[in-house]
C-alpha cells in the first residue's frame, strides 16, 4: 500500500509516518517543501520517500499525486497555529482551502480513486455552549478565528467534493492533542520547554502563560494518528467523525501536572501577548460515533502523554534526567 502524508515533517504527520513504518507492506511518501523543518522526521528519514510540493501549487501537487500514485492520503498539511491565524490570515486562509483544492484537483484529473483523510479540527465548532457539550458532529460551526473558519472551509469543500464527484474522503475533526514533537508555540508544550529550561538554569523559575482558564479536551498524538488511520481502514466516505477523549481539563491543570511531574515551583505570570483575541471557554468531543464505526478508543494517559512531552524538551534543552 502507498501512503501518501501531506505535511509529514510536522508534529501530526510525523508521527503518523512512524505508525505507518511499522506496519509491514506499507511504502510512506511525504511531501515536502524547499524550506521545510526535518527535525522531527530526521530519525526515520532514510525509510521515507519524500517529494518537494508546495501545497498551494497546483501544478506541483498534480506531479507529485501523479509520481506516486497513492492508495491512501493523509491531508494534514496547514497553517495550524490559531494565534498566527490573526495575524496572517490570508496565508491561513490560502494555504489550508487552496491545499485541500489542489489535493482534490490532481486526484480527479489523474483519474485515481485513493480514499482521502481531510485532518479537520474542533476549532470548527467555535463558541459552543455548555449546554451543547460535550460536542458532537452535528453541532452547528462557528468559527472565531480566521484558522477556525479555513479550517470549516476545508470541510465543507470536503462533503461537496465527495458529494459532487464521489471521491472516497473521509473528514476528522481531532480535538487538543499533544505529545512529543509538539511546537513550541502552542500552550502544553511551550509549559514544557518552559519548565525543562528552569530545570536545566537557563531561565528564571517564572513560567509566561496565556489563558489558564479556558478547558480543552486532551489526546495523545499517537492516540489521533492511530485514529487517522483507522478511519481510512473502516470508517464511510462522505462522514465526518469526532476524535476526542470526552473530558475537557483547564490548561492551569496541564501546568500543575507538568509542575509536579518536574518538581519544579516556579513564579506564574500572565503574558498579554499570548491571549487570543476571542477564546472558547470549554471544549469537549464526543466520539461516540467514530468509536463505533472503527472501534477506535484513546489508550494513553494523560500524565504518560505529558511525561513524555516533558522528556522531550530535557532532550531539547539539555537538561540531564536520571
């Protein structure tokens, strides 16, 4: 089986490639721009094989799907960072509705049939009420920032190219998730770099934050990617499924347990620069669907997700752990 990852050096898409390289019979292709960061797939490099495209690029996406010739594809690529959304949303809006246009253009003109995973996202789902929660997929969308509405915008192209032309895609909407390789800009894993920089001198025991308030429902990478992968195997064209944990946690906890796991006690300090313009009080998915059509069920911890989380930014940082 070919499988081809758009977006393959990114914290998602990595992982996924490691899922897909243990499996016995499957070939793993990546797309890849010029400038594009190896870090996070420099350890499996060698097992992959990966095509220059920039997703925007009509033509460029069309040689590559034309090249490969994939069974499967797995459209992860995107501006994924909500806060830089505000700031450059044409580049949001550009990249993530034109990509999955190209993605679905070079398909119908090469004249192949893979099944297609769209990586939607619960930022879809905008202001949800507590009275909606948790969420499902048919709760109504509204989008409250520029990545949240490229993001609907894709899913809705999505169904109607499925609707349209009967292409075989298939739609996620993934809540939170993290683990290791997660940017540093986003909340969990900026607590972690955070606290591993403390550890290791080489910053003052003061952790920045943003909003410690607002709730997020919370699942291992490797949980989403072996979900990801699941729903190409069993799940319906045409659906849109949820992938969540089912319980919403505040991020001031996620920072209590990092705290705890390190042992460290450290000063908290508001950063205005790292609140959102608008932000969704709470946020909880219900997978009860996606759990039925594939039987898939989150099996990592979250203390397990964020010791791991934590490990990695000892290793990035230096810090020596026994």
């Amino acid at each position: 089986m070919r499988v081809l990852i758009t977006g393959i050096t990114g914290f998602v898409g990595s992982h996924l490639a490691e899922l897909f390289l243990g499996q016995e019979g499957v070939q793993v292709f990546g797309a890849v721009r010029w400038r594009s960061k190896m870090a996070n797939i420099l350890h499996i490099e060698d097992q992959l094989t990966l095509v220059e495209c920039d997703i925007k690029d009509g033509l460029s996406v069309r040689k590559m799907i034309e090249q490969i010739r994939p069974d499967q594809i797995y459209h992860l690529a995107a501006q994924s960072f909500v806060p830089t959304s505000w700031h450059a949303p044409t580049e949001t809006i550009s990249t993530n509705i034109l990509g999955t246009l190209n993605v679905f253009e070079a398909v119908r003109a090469i004249g192949i049939n893979p099944r297609i995973l769209v990586a939607c996202s619960s930022e879809e789902y905008g202001m949800v009420y507590e009275n909606e929660l948790p969420v499902t997929e048919e709760n109504p969308l509204r989008p409250m920032s520029p990545y949240a509405v490229s993001k609907a915008s894709a899913d809705l192209l999505s169904y109607q190219y499925y609707m349209s032309y009967k292409l075989p895609i298939l739609r996620t909407r993934a809540f939170n998730h993290t683990g290791p390789r997660r940017g540093e800009v986003f909340a969990t894993s900026n607590f972690a770099k955070q606290i591993a920089e403390i550890e290791a001198g080489k910053r003052p025991p003061i952790i920045h934050v943003g909003n410690l308030k607002a709730r997020r429902d919370f699942t291992d990478v490797r949980d989403i990617v072996r979900g990801y992968s699941l729903a190409l195997e069993k799940g319906v064209p045409g659906e849109v499924y949820v992938l969540a944990s089912g319980r919403s946690h505040a991020i001031e906890e996620i920072l209590e347990i990092l705290l705890e796991l390190a042992g460290v006690k450290g000063a908290i300090q508001q950063d205005p620069s790292r609140l959102r313009p608008s932000d969704v009080p709470n946020l909880c998915g219900d997978s009860s669907k996606f759990r039925k059509h594939t039987g898939w069920t989150p099996q990592i911890p979250l203390k397990k997700t964020l010791q791991d989380l934590l490990n990695y930014w000892r290793e990035q940082v230096g810090t020596v752990r026994k």
